[in-house]
C-alpha cells in the first residue's frame, strides 16, 4: 500500500495518467457488450426483444449500489481518519451515483410499462431504489448547504453513513417482500439462471459502467483538488501552465 | 438481425431505444459536465491569481 497518493498532490497526476486508460477500456467493453447485447444475443422466450433494456437496467442498477458504498466508506473513512482525499472521493461519487440511480429507474420504468403494464408500482425493489435516489440527492443538498469544507464532510458522512442501511434491503428486498419486480438471476446461490449468451453481454456492459464510473470519478475528483488546493503552490503552477 | 429489425425491437422499439438514449444521454453527461467545470474552474483560478499579483 503506497499512502503517498492519499496525498492531493501526488494523486492529481496520477488521476490524470490513469484517465485516457480507464476511458479507453471503458469504450472498448461498452461496443463489445452493446454489439453482442444488440446483435448477437437471442430475444428471450417470454419477454421477447424488450428483455434487451436489461443490458442498460441491470448494470445501473448494480452501480447505483456499488457507488453509494464507495461513497459511504470513502465518508466513513474521511470522519474518522480526517483523509481530505477519501472526503473528495465522496463528494464526487453523489452525482454520478445518483445518475446511475436515475438510469436504473427510468430504465426499469421503460421495461415495466411493456411488461407488466405499469410505468411503476410501489413495490419493495422500486421504491428502496427510489429511497436511494433520495440520499444521493440529499447528501449532495447536505453538501451544498455547508461552506466549510471540514463541517460539510462530516455532517454529510454521516447521513451517508446511515444510508447504507438501505442497501442490503435494496438487494434483498426481492425476497423479502412479494414484489412485482423479478428475483436475482445472475447473483443467486448456485448456477445463475440466464442463458451464457445473455450472461456474457450483460457482464460486459457492467465492467463497462464499472470503468466508466472511474473515469468519471476521477474526472471529478481532480476539479475538486484544483479547487481545495487553489492555495497550494504546485496548483499554481498547473493553472498558470494552461494560461 | 437486420436494420429495420433492430429498430422495431419486435414492437418494444420505443421502449428498448428510449431506455438506450436515457442511458446515452446519462454517460455523455457525466463526462461533459465535470470537463466544463474544469475549464471555467481553471478561467476562474487564473483571475484569481492574477487579482493577487496586483494586490
């Protein structure tokens, strides 16, 4: 573990090499897994071609989750450990998190009309999700709402922080509760039940999301470091270098 | 599958490609905006230093 780059300094330029990787691996992965997500893989015995938003739905469904626990562990980390990094990583992890929160719902919403015959139904996988959506959106109000940097960082680690309790009932709330939505078929015990022709474009596209959300992560991350260091002499040389 | 099929999606077109813009528009935004507050953060910056220089 190399803790030089929890340091700003060190970590803008290594932010900076990484990027036109992480974007290049994740434009790569998206145009193999929309080709054969589109292309290659058959319509679906039951839902015939509308099963295909699946590929779009599942991977920002997964993110929306992913990131909300990056964000709260990144805040937790920043509270007890006062890491300006892991605080600057939370911050940027809301919107883009909250984005995927968005995509997952609207893209449910496409899929749900056709199929069940509803834009949405109060059920339990929908409205936890939509519940998620609202912490996103209240942990970056929270940020707003507070000037100083250190105070913002705690007060809105903390609502994060109590936010993951909705996480596991995100995840499980498909077996918990008799909902409408349908239950796992990749990350169940056992086997997943989907066919590998399905499997393979919809893993694709989530390592696809996976990397597009560090790029963007990181994207962000580096604003907020030019902005938090303005002080610092070594940005001074980055914003003078540019003019 | 040819192009026509793929359009009509075997009827769930509006559906299936409406999902796939949403999703589009989602990622292109994520890239676009924090590109944007780079350049008006370094503009803003560099008034700011050079405000300094003359005070």
């Amino acid at each position: 573990m190399n803790y030089k780059y929890a340091s700003p300094k060190n970590f803008y330029p290594l932010a900076g090499h990484l990027i036109p990787w992480l974007a290049g691996a994740t434009a790569v992965f998206l145009l193999i897994g929309l080709y054969l997500g589109l292309f290659v893989a058959p319509p679906d015995y039951q839902q015939g071609e509308s099963y295909r938003i699946m590929f779009v739905h599942v991977p920002s469904a997964w993110m929306s989750l992913f990131v909300y626990v990056v964000m709260a562990g990144a805040a937790g980390v920043g509270l007890v450990w006062n890491i300006k990094l892991a605080e600057m990583l939370a911050s940027a992890c809301a919107p883009i998190g909250a984005s995927f929160t968005l995509l997952a719902l609207v893209s449910g919403s496409l899929w749900g009309k056709p199929m069940w015959g509803a834009w949405w139904v109060w059920d339990a996988r929908l409205t936890s999700e939509l519940i998620l959506l609202f912490l996103y959106l209240g942990f970056m109000a929270l940020q707003a709402s507070i000037d100083d940097p250190r105070r913002q960082a705690r007060a809105s680690a903390v609502l994060a922080l109590v936010g993951v309790i909705n996480i596991p009932i995100i995840h499980f709330s498909v077996q918990w509760w008799n909902t409408l939505h349908q239950a796992a078929s990749v990350s169940k015990i056992g086997a997943p039940s989907i066919h590998p022709s399905m499997l393979t474009p919809l893993l694709l596209m989530a390592l696809a999301f996976q990397l597009y959300f560090f790029t963007v992560v990181l994207l962000r991350m580096r604003n907020t470091i030019l902005l938090r260091e303005r002080h610092a002499a070594w940005v001074k040389e980055i914003v003078q270098a540019k003019s | 599958m040819n192009w026509a099929d793929l359009l009509a999606m075997g009827g769930y077109g509006f559906y299936v490609w409406s999902a796939y813009a949403f999703a589009a528009l989602i990622l292109a935004v994520n890239v676009v905006l924090p590109l944007q507050q780079k350049k008006s953060l370094l503009k803003i910056l560099r008034e700011f230093l050079r405000s300094k220089h003359r005070a």
